[in-house]
C-alpha cells in the first residue's frame, strides 16, 4: 500500500481527528513492534529461556573450535 492508496482509504472512512490519532499510533506502534533489532530479539531469547541460548552459544562456540582443525585437514588433503 501506498501513500496515495492510503490517502484513498482515509477519505473513503472519514474518520475523526480523534480517531486519526488512535489509527496513525496504532500503525506507527505496529510498525515499530515489527522493526526490532537482531540484539533485543536475542536478548529476548535469553531473558525467556537461559538454558536453551547457553547451550546454543555453547555449541557455536564448539562448532568454530572443531571447524578449524577439519579445515586445516581439508586443506592439506586437497
């Protein structure tokens, strides 16, 4: 949707100033609930289950430690 879509839609609803507040934060509120940075979301992933994003920072970490020496193998094979 675009603006003049949007502009179409306010004209055929001719809502109140009030109600044109309450509709434009609603959609600025649904829009920035949409926009959340990769950092909060992992934090919010923490903050909800602890043992779960331990155990998958622990298992990345392993996952890079036992990546280099395969890599190395790799490569000296090759």
């Amino acid at each position: 949707m675009d603006d003049y879509e949007l502009e179409r839609v306010w004209t055929a609803l001719d809502p109140t100033p009030d109600q044109r507040r309450r509709m434009r934060a609603r959609v600025s509120d649904w829009i920035d609930a949409r926009d959340t940075p990769l950092a909060a979301e992992w934090l919010g992933l923490i903050k909800v289950s602890p043992f779960t994003s331990l155990s998958l920072a622990v298992v990345s970490v392993l996952s890079i430690l036992a990546g280099m020496p395969l890599l190395w193998l790799a490569r000296a094979v090759m």
